[in-house]
C-alpha cells in the first residue's frame, strides 16, 4: 500500500466524541499518521507479519493503520471508556477483526500482560504537561516492557536531550526519525488560538542500534 493511500483511507478513522483534557486527548492527523506508519514499515520492517501493542490507542488511527499495512495482530491499549467506543466503532467500520482493545491503565502494571509479549510498539503519548508531568516517560517504560523490538513513540522535541539520556543510560538505543508539527486544534475551553503548532519528535527506541 502506498503512503498516499494509507492516508486517504486513515482520513475515515472518526475522532474522540467526547475528548479529555484531564488525559491530554488529541486526535492525530492522518497525514502524520500515515507519514510515520510507512516509515516504520519501509524503513524497519516492523509492521508486516508482526504483533504490535498500541499505548494509548485514543480513536484508534494507529492501530488500524497498522493493520492496513499487514501487521498480523494488533492489541490496542486504552483507559477511557469514550476512546474506547470510538476505537470499537472505527474498527466495526473498517470491518477490522485483528485488534484486541483493552482497557487498563498504562501508568498501572497490569498482570494480563508478559514482559516481552509483541514484537512492535507504538503510540502517541500524554506530552506530560498540566497535572500529567512524567506519563511520557512511563508511557516509554511500560511500553519498553512490554515489546521485544522497538518502541516507537511521539515526544516534544523539548525533551528529547532527557529522554535519550535516560534511555542510553538504560542501555537502549534512541534514534530520532522524524522533525515535525503536531497540529493541537482548538478542542477545549482553555484553548484560545484555533490551532497551536508543537514541535515533536517521533522516535525509535531499541536495544540494537541497527
């Protein structure tokens, strides 16, 4: 499937009906979805044939871009029972049948899980800011956990001198695929420009280098 593609099938994937500011709810767009999913894919081979294990899965565009590109099974993990619904109603539209949706809490070890137990990561991540300081970072370390390949994950390109510190210090390989703008729109009361621009990074963490 080419990125094009990808992207205009990812553009159907509907968004939060019921967005959290609490949880740092934003919808990524399906043109950066698309971007990061195919370069993950054609630069690593870690989608096609491979489990994969979404943190945070939100509307779900991940998971199901994903399982677009061949990923043989994909476990999407959530904790707001709204998202929830949404990811359920996107996958019944797209007549998906190899995702699992899951509702727990990322920052909670949970015992439904292995170490180790799939072959890719991948999310977008609370950037940890209002009253949610640190959930990257522990976004980062249960996923890290959780796969026996890379992580790959969005971070605000603010942080990512302490996120590569931490994660060599740990021994972990962190390489940074992707300059971009993540485009916040004016979803929440609080929200006073139509749309803010962030810098982001979007990252591959690995044991290997290669």
């Amino acid at each position: 499937m080419k990125r094009k593609q990808l992207e205009s099938l990812l553009e159907d994937v509907d968004r939060f009906s019921n967005p959290k500011i609490s949880l740092e709810q934003y919808p990524t767009d399906p043109h950066l979805a698309a971007n990061v999913l195919y370069t993950i894919q054609s630069g690593y081979g870690d989608i096609e044939g491979r489990s994969i294990v979404e943190l945070g899965a939100g509307c779900g565009i991940l998971s199901i871009g994903c399982v677009m590109l061949g990923a043989e099974h994909v476990t999407a993990l959530e904790l707001d029972c709204d998202a929830i619904e949404d990811l359920t109603e996107n996958l019944t539209e797209f007549e998906i049948e190899n995702v699992d949706v899951v509702q727990c809490d990322i920052t909670s070890p949970s015992p439904s899980f292995r170490e180790h137990s799939f072959d890719t990561a991948i999310m977008n991540p609370p950037f940890g800011t209002k009253n949610n300081e640190g959930i990257d970072m522990e976004f980062l370390d249960r996923a890290l956990s959780l796969c026996r390949g890379a992580v790959y994950s969005f971070h605000k390109t603010t942080t990512r001198d302490y996120i590569t510190r931490r994660m060599e210090g740990k021994g972990y390989h962190v390489a940074v695929l992707a300059e971009m703008k993540f485009s916040i729109p004016q979803m929440y009361k609080m929200h006073r420009q139509r749309e803010v621009l962030v810098a982001v990074d979007f990252i591959r963490v690995s044991r290997d280098p290669t």
